[in-house]
C-alpha cells in the first residue's frame, strides 16, 4: 500500500511493529524492501518525496533528463 | 548534488539508464592489485541480482563477440567487455506490484529525524510528515537506505536529538569524495565500419548490451600502441582537459 504521511501519521500508532522499517524509498530501498517481502517480512518504507521523484532543487527529474546525466 | 540525484518514489533510479557493468576474473587478479576473493567465489553471487533485475547472469566477453559475429580480438592493447541494460531501471516501477501489496506499507512525504533505541539497538523511527505532525513506527529492525548524504543527513540530526551509538565517529559526515575522470587516452579510428559493428549499443542473449574497453591484464595502454585486429583502433595521448 502506498499512502500520503499525512494519512498514515494519524494511524501510525495502530499500526503495531513491523519486521523492518526501511528509510528511503529510493533505489537501494525499494530493491531491498522487495526481497524483505519476498522472505515474508511485513515492511514500512519511509520515503522524504513524493510517488514522482524531483531533483533536490524541486525540478521534475523528467524534467531536466539528458541535461549533464550520464548513463 | 542536484543533477545527479533525484528524491521521491524510485529516488535516482529514476533517472539512471539501468546500465551495469559486471566484474571480469581479470579485475580481481591483476598483479599488484589483488583482491581478497577470487572471481570464482564471486560469481555465484551474480545469480540473483541479475535474476532479480532481469538481465543475464555474466558471460564471457566472446559469446557477445560471437553473437555480435565479430571475431575475437587477438591483440592490441585493450579489449572489450560488455555492459548489460535493465530493461527497467526504474526501481519503483520495476516493484510496483509488491509496493502495492498488503505486507508493505509506502509513506510518502515523511521524513525521519531520530531513531528509539533500546540500549544501542533501533528499534524504531520518528519522523515528520510534510505538514509537520509528528509519527513513531516501531521495527525489530532499521534499515537505512537513504543514500550517500541521506543516511548521512539523519544520523546527524538524529545526534541532536538524543544520544546515539555513533555520536564519537567523527568520520560521518566528513571525507566526502567525487568520482575521479578524467582523458586518459584517445582513439583514431581506421576502420568506421568494423568500429560500429564493435561498439554500437547490440541485443544479444535478449539484452540490449554496450561495448566498453579495458587494459588487457599485464599490459600498459601506452601511447601509439596499435590494435592490429578487426577494430583497427590506435590509441593515441590523450590530452587532459
């Protein structure tokens, strides 16, 4: 389930231990909290963005693609 | 700092080609520069990621040679290997199905400042949602996964927020370094059509893959040093920008 914090802030506290709570839902992870699942751990991924990644100076990433990036 | 990264869902991997360049049993046995385990007990370990990301498990430079049905370079000072490209970079869309699932809980637009400790384990995480309300997630265990300056950026803050277990390193935070580049040498091309055929981006084994050179093993790519073989490369000095 993907939720605003807003949201899960007001349930948090019912919402019991989980196995893992991993911080950062980024590339490293996503990747790890998929094999956590995959193992039958029951995971919270904290993430400081949005479900669209930005830049860190706010621009859409999409944005500013082919702009100095390299493969 | 700003270009080369990107925060939110799939954070840079939304931004990565998905390009991976994987190990050669030379990279681990050049002389003088050893490493402490031998590409044969590191091979194993390619399965599953390459199971997971969807590319092939490695393979020796000459099948891609021979799929690309290019002769295998006999001399020169370089020779090729092959990068492989994900099919989907993009981590967040790649599991999109599991972040769905029941057993996972995403929250998005939250931020974590500090860690709850028993004794000098983390068992749990606070954190701040964009509007400001404050949260706490208990876990039997905390993983950090917010990258370079991510990770970084929270052990600090949470030292200011009560004492941690790293709060006498004094190595986080500090010694940040770049990726070194720089023009190493240059290559005249002879021969623009073998050139193509060898490193023009190919599909083989179901793939998309890329050609890259290294330093053969033993020797030095010394300037004026000329590949006599199918690519006709010569390498020439560079000159460092």
């Amino acid at each position: 389930m993907i939720v605003p914090g807003s949201e899960f802030a007001a349930s948090a506290a019912s919402r019991g231990q989980y196995d893992a709570v991993v911080i950062g839902g980024g590339t490293v992870g996503i990747l790890l909290t998929a094999r956590l699942v995959q193992h039958g751990l029951r995971v919270c991924v904290i993430e400081a963005g949005e479900a669209v990644a930005r830049h860190p100076t706010g621009v859409f990433a999409a944005q500013s693609r082919g702009k100095n990036m390299r493969a | 700092m700003t270009l080369g990264r990107a925060v939110g869902l799939g954070g840079t991997s939304t931004l990565w080609g998905g390009q991976l360049a994987m190990f050669v049993p030379d990279d681990l046995a050049r002389e003088g520069h050893e490493w402490p385990l031998t590409y044969d007990e590191l091979r194993p370990w390619y399965d599953t990621p390459c199971d997971v990301l969807g590319i092939p498990a490695p393979r020796p430079s000459s099948d891609f040679l021979e799929a690309y049905g290019i002769p295998v370079l006999q001399h020169g000072a370089l020779e090729p290997f092959f990068t492989a490209w994900l099919p989907q970079p993009n981590m967040a869309r790649l599991f999109r199905a599991t972040l769905k699932g029941d057993r996972i809980d995403v929250v998005l637009d939250a931020s974590v400042h500090a860690f709850d400790f028993q004794g000098e384990r983390a068992v749990g995480v606070r954190a701040k949602t964009r509007d400001g309300v404050d949260f706490s997630i208990a876990a039997r265990h905390v993983i950090l996964a917010a990258g370079t300056f991510g990770n970084v950026q929270i052990m600090l803050s949470a030292g200011l927020h009560g004492p941690v277990p790293w709060r006498d390193n004094k190595l986080i935070g500090a010694y940040f370094h770049d990726h070194l580049s720089a023009n190493a040498g240059s290559f005249e091309v002879l021969d623009d059509a073998a050139f193509h055929r060898l490193v023009d981006n190919g599909v083989a084994l179901g793939t998309k893959f890329q050609t890259k050179f290294r330093a053969k093993s033993g020797q030095s790519t010394s300037p004026q040093y000329a590949a006599s073989s199918v690519s006709d490369l010569r390498i020439e000095n560079g000159s460092p920008r």
